[in-house]
C-alpha cells in the first residue's frame, strides 16, 4: 500500500481524499512543522510526501526515502524544494499554480493600500488615545490614484496585481523577464532600475531563485523615490533585510509592507518591527478559507499520483524528468 507523509494539519474533506485513495495517509500532528531531522526519519518509506514551506525538500531528504515519487508542494512557489535533485532522482514535484493568484493580488494589494492611506499606524494612534482636534495638514496620507505602480514579475500573481490596480486608475509599469502582451493596460520597461525610478509603489512578484536572491538592496533602494513604498508578498529573502531597514530608518524609502520575511516568523527583538513605516504580516497572502482549501485539494490531487501512478496533474519538472520519473507505471500503469 502506497504511504503518504502529510506534514501539516490539513482540511477534513482533503483528508478524506486521501484517506479514499487507499493510501497509509500518515498526517505529522506535532504543533511544530518536522525538523529536518524528524523529516528525514519520516520521509523513510514515504512514497508522496505532501510538502509545506517549512520543510527544506533538499537532496538528503529525497536520498532518505527511496521509495519517493511525488513531492506536491501546498503552494505555488516551490523554492524550499532541491528541483535539481528531484530531477536527478526522477521525482515529480508539484505546486498549485493559478488558484492562489487572485487572493495573492488582494493581500499585496491591500498592503499596498493600507501603506498609502496609513490605515496602520493612525488607527494604532487612535486606539491610544491620541486622536488630535481636526488639523488640514495631519495625519496626511497618500493617493493611490493616479500614481504609478512598477510590478516586478508579470505572471499570474503579477496580472492580477495589474488588474487591480488598473481598477484604481493607477498607471501600471512592470518588468519581467520577457515581455508579456500589454497585460491589463501596463507598460513594459526594459530594465529594473527604469521600473524602480519611475514607480510611486512597487510591488514584488517574481519567484525566488538563485538570481533573485537580495535583488532588492541599496543600490535599488537609492534609485527608488524617497516617497516610494515597497511591497512584498513573494518570498523574504528577495529584499535585503539589512539594507531595507538602513533605507528606512534613513528616510531613503518611506515605507515598506512585507508579508514574507526572513526568517519566518521574523524573531521579535528583530531592527524592522522597531519601524514604523514598515509593516509586517504573518506570510498570509493566500490565506483565506476559499483558496486554502482549494490548495489542498490541488495538494491531493499531485500527491494521490503516487497511488495511480499518472502523472500529477500540476507537475513543474515533468519535461525534465520524463525518461527517469519513478511515477510511471509504478502502481496501475
Ligand atoms: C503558501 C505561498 O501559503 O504559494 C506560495 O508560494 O507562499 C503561500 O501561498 C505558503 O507557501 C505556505 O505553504
């Protein structure tokens, strides 16, 4: 009987998906996410393993579970994975592509209202007590309309964020790595450094790689303006962290709205939650009921490959793996 290592608490209707295939659906039930160490010894016999971010899918793990042949990641980015060694190995690994896309955009845009109308720190200000008498010039904020926002990475999530901006008129700049047709009214530019100079918000949206990691630091903050706010809702260690609070504190940037850190949580005591134009969420940016959910029916659809021995239905390495993938033909086929 195929096994299923399961390392989070999931839905009950996902479960009983699982539970369904057949499989031994083992779920990891400690408050904690597995250490690495509990990982490797739990991965053992495994032959899907239904991952989560905290889990570091490196090549150790895959070489302690001989048997492995999905990894489906409960996520669209899937940089805690060594896709490299999946492919080595002949592992499909899996995301949820698509179904996280509209409420990513919501956060990070909601974020990036929340920065501009100061909804952060002057309800904080009210509950303290200090609402002041009617003054024309406090407690002044910034407009969203009509003010230029420069989206870094055009996919879905990108699109998304494009669309809602075009929604409150503003003007939408993006870059990516290749350009897209003139998606939902934004305008190409050629380079990061033209998106960061023009751009009044700029919102981060490509995915974490090798190439990506720091991309934004000093440099990119001094080309940016000093009214510009910065918004992150992909992964944390795409921005400097060192440098991003130095811009801060400075008044180099004015403010930054971060749903990803590193690292995750970010310690209490850390330099950024000292700051008040910077504000900081719990890496929820596709956390609603409607789209968790959906997630983890995608998870077990990927996963529930290892029972049928079909390809998963959202595989990313599949062309990569198709001459030594060890899901074909394993169980049915
Ligand atoms: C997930 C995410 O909730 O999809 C992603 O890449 O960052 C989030 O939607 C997170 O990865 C938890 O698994």
């Amino acid at each position: 009987m195929p096994k299923i290592l399961v390392t989070r608490r999931t839905f009950s209707v996902a479960l009983a998906a699982l539970r369904a295939s057949g499989a031994d659906v083992v779920i990891w039930e400690d408050h904690e996410s597995p250490s690495q160490e509990d990982l490797i010894k739990a991965v053992a016999d495994v032959h899907g393993l239904y991952a989560h971010i905290t889990n570091q899918v490196n090549a150790e793990v895959m070489d302690a579970a001989p048997n492995l042949k999905v990894i489906a990641e409960f996520g669209v980015g899937y940089d805690n994975i060594d896709i490299i060694a999946a492919n080595e190995r002949g592992i499909a690994v899996c995301n949820t592509p698509g179904i996280l896309s509209e409420s990513t955009a919501d956060e990070a845009f909601t974020l990036l209202a929340s920065m501009a109308r100061r909804t952060n720190d002057l309800s904080a200000m009210v509950k303290r007590g200090e609402w002041g008498d009617f003054d024309p010039l406090s407690y002044l904020a910034n407009d969203i309309h009509h003010k230029t926002i420069g989206i870094v990475g055009m996919g879905k999530i990108g699109s998304e964020m494009a669309k809602r901006a075009k929604g409150f008129s503003m003007n939408v700049l993006y870059f990516n790595r290749n350009k897209r047709d003139e998606e939902f009214g934004a305008s190409y530019v050629d380079s990061l450094e033209e998106l960061l100079e023009r751009s009044d918000y700029v919102s981060l949206h490509n995915p974490l790689t090798p190439e990506t990691m720091n991309m934004m630091s000093t440099v990119q903050f001094k080309l940016m303006k000093k009214s510009a706010i910065l918004i992150n809702t992909t992964r944390g260690a795409v921005v400097d962290q060192d440098a991003l609070y130095l811009a801060l504190k400075s008044g180099e940037l004015a403010g930054a709205a971060l749903d990803v850190t590193v690292p995750e949580p970010i310690p209490a005591d850390h330099p950024l939650l000292t700051l008040d134009n910077c504000l900081i969420m719990p890496h929820v940016a596709s956390a609603t009921v409607d789209t968790r959910m959906k997630m983890a029916m995608m998870s077990v659809e990927n996963v529930l490959a290892c029972v049928s021995g079909d390809w998963p239905p959202y595989c990313v390495n599949q062309a990569a793996i198709a001459g030594n993938a060890r899901i074909k033909g394993v169980y049915n086929c």
